[in-house]
C-alpha cells in the first residue's frame, strides 16, 4: 500500500499513524514494485532518477541489498533509470520497522516540488532460535577445471561431471570420460543436468539426452530428444520439465507424478517446500522474479532479490528448505543462503555462503545436500561445490 503527501514536514506523523491507518503488502516485492511506479511517475518516462538509501530496521545488509537492487530493477521496469548523472528526480529512500511490518519512506524532489511516499510489507514471524540462525551452510570443493561444469553429482566413490564436451567419471585417482556430440550446436548459456539411479544416470541437455552406466563398466550413449528434463521434487518424487528449445530456461510445460499437466510461466528453476504441511512450488522465472504457488500451482506469492538459481534440502532442524542465490551481475561474486516459508513469506535461516565467484549452476542432492557450480573470478576456473546444510548456528 502507498500513500502519498507534499513536503516531508508530516513524516514523523506519517511513521507512526500510516501504517495503522493502511494495509501492508504480503511481501517486499509488491511494496517495491509500487514505490517504484510512484517514483516513475513523477520523474517522467525515460528520465534518470538519483536515490539514496538508509536502513534503520533489523533487516540483515544482504537482504538491504537485495530490496535495494529489486527497487532498481522495478524502476527500470517502469521506464526510468537509476542514475548519478543529472537526475531529474533525487529520492532518500529510509527503511525502518515496527513488530508488525517493515516500512520504506521515499523522499522525493524534482525542481521545487517534492513528494513523500511509503509503502511497507509484512514482516514474517521468526523462526529462528532464541542462541542464533537455525542452521548454518558449508561448502567443499570436490572438482575443478578449465571447461564450463554444467553438473556434477558425487559417488561412492568418485565424482561425475557433466562438461559441454564430455561426460567424466573421476574415481580412485583415475579418469575415464565419453564424448557429447551435439546434434546441433550448443545455445550460447548451456545449461545441463545429472540424475543418477543406482549404477546408471541420466544425462539432460537441450536436443540431447543420454544414459549411462557407471558400474560394472562406465559407457554413455546419447541420442537427439527433446523429451522433458527430470527435477528432483523431493518427497513429491519428480517433476518432469520442458527445456526450451535453444534457450537456457524451462518452457513451463510440466508434469507431477500422481497429476495433470500443468502450464506455468517460463523458469530457470522449480523447488518444492512446504510449510506447516502444506506443499507448495517455488519458481526462478524469467524476468527476475521469484513466484510462490501452491499445490494446484496457483501463484500465492512472491520474492524479490533472489537469483535464478534455486535448490531444494532438507535439515531435521529446518524442515523443508530452499537454498538461494543473490541477484547480482553475471561476473559478480555470489553467495547462498537457506530459507524457509512463513506465512508464504521466505525467512532466512542462515547466513550467506560466499564464493569467489558467480554460482552458474545449484541443483539438488536430496535430503541435506546440493550441488553448486562457481566461475572462480581470480582463475576463471569451474569448481564443483558440495554443500551442506546443518543444524546449529
């Protein structure tokens, strides 16, 4: 909900009456999103806009960040651009909280005139315990190359690791590995996924799909399919996924064991989470959101700040998790985080997990564990990541 006044001298009065007086959006996208057409509005279409921030509430600086970057992201969404340089309009932007919702105070001037809007969302009621963050996130690298890793799933024992040219196998110190001959040439940002079954897998890649063994012997073969990729969806079974032809994202075609067909918006990934029993899907879409939907794959929700990279874990301490990238450029460092649903609002329950570089893949292990792929910045390497969530923080 937004409200708007002239001049700032009422802003006192405003933080302490407006948000008895009004309703609160269901999350900080919505609240974003709407402070964001209020700001566009009054610079005009195509006009740079200059804002700085000030964050008063107890919100973690990651997740300040986040919001800061999603309010960006909506402002050029509504066609005006964030900019230093002869902004037509300069904006103060102040965070703050009481118990019951975060509240964002927009001061705005262009010229002589000036406007003070507020928009606040509901703040989720925490989980956590009273000593710290319910679990805490670990990390160790398990492989590393020159070649772009597109997945890699540990064995027992060995390492398999799915690269755009070959299939490999790495156990006991020794290497064996199966060329990919593509039916057509790769798209530009190739995306690829393991699934392993006892001593065979699976092999997912646009046009191509593969089985293979890995005991008694390992073999591959591959054949030109454009048959739905296969999603862990963790005590759902699995999710049968249409990849775009060409592109690097879901087409939205899907199939749920036990269920019909189901057509969603295009995605980068799809994880299953519950809360207090109830299923729900929480999808990477393709223009930067992150969507809530229930069983029935209705949207019920929805998250701002979060990248395109989502997995799925479990932790006897935290339930049913959803491990998250941060938005941020293709060649910034990243990080990852675990949260829960709340409300069908997302809480953090660790801290960040940093890496030297952009997370380019994360799938799913099952139960604790998930698998991430970095572009090391200093190196330009691919390094496979094995991560842990654990109980305690």
């Amino acid at each position: 909900m937004i409200a708007g006044v002239n001049g700032t001298a009422v802003l006192a009065a405003l933080l302490i009456l407006l948000p008895c007086l009004s309703r609160a959006a269901d999350d900080s996208a919505g609240a974003l999103r709407e402070l964001a057409k209020k700001t566009a509005t009054f610079a005009g279409r195509g006009e740079p806009v200059s804002i700085s921030w000030r964050n008063l509430s107890p919100l973690a600086t990651g997740d300040f960040n986040q919001a800061r970057d999603a309010f960006d992201g909506a402002l050029r969404e509504a066609g005006v651009r964030p900019s230093e340089v002869a902004p037509v309009v300069e904006a103060r932007i102040t965070l703050s909280a009481n118990p019951a919702q975060y509240v964002l105070v927009e001061e705005a001037r262009k010229g002589e005139e000036r406007q003070v809007w507020m928009a606040f969302w509901k703040r989720p009621v925490s989980t956590q315990p009273a000593g710290g963050l319910a679990v805490t996130l670990e990390k160790k690298l398990l492989w590393e190359q020159d070649e772009q890793i597109l997945d890699a799933v540990p064995l027992s024992p060995g390492l398999l690791v799915l690269s755009p040219s070959q299939v490999s196998l790495h156990a006991d110190g020794a290497a064996q590995a199966a060329p990919l001959t593509p039916p057509r040439a790769w798209p530009r940002d190739l995306r690829g996924h393991l699934r392993v079954n006892g001593g065979g897998f699976r092999v997912y890649l646009p046009g191509m799909a593969c089985a293979g063994t890995v005991a008694p012997s390992f073999s591959v073969e591959c054949h030109p399919s454009d048959e739905p990729w296969t999603v862990d969806a963790g005590t759902r079974g699995i999710l049968l996924a249409g990849f775009a032809a060409g592109r690097n994202h879901f087409d939205g075609h899907l199939a749920v064991a036990g269920s019909a067909r189901k057509a969603v918006t295009p995605f980068y990934s799809a994880v299953p989470v519950e809360e207090s029993g109830r299923p729900y899907w929480m999808l990477s879409l393709v223009d930067g959101r992150t969507q809530i939907l229930d069983a029935a794959w209705a949207p019920v929700g929805s998250v701002a700040g979060w990248g395109s990279d989502l997995a799925g874990a479990e932790a006897r301490c935290g339930g049913s998790l959803v491990l998250a990238t941060k938005a941020g450029e293709a060649k910034d460092p990243d990080a990852i985080r675990a949260y829960r649903l709340v409300n069908r609002a997302p809480v953090a329950l660790s801290g960040a997990l940093e890496f030297s570089g952009p997370v380019t893949a994360l799938w799913s292990l099952g139960g604790n564990a998930a698998m991430a792929v970095v572009n090391d910045l200093a190196t330009g390497h691919y390094q496979a990541y094995l991560v842990t969530v654990n109980c305690g923080g």
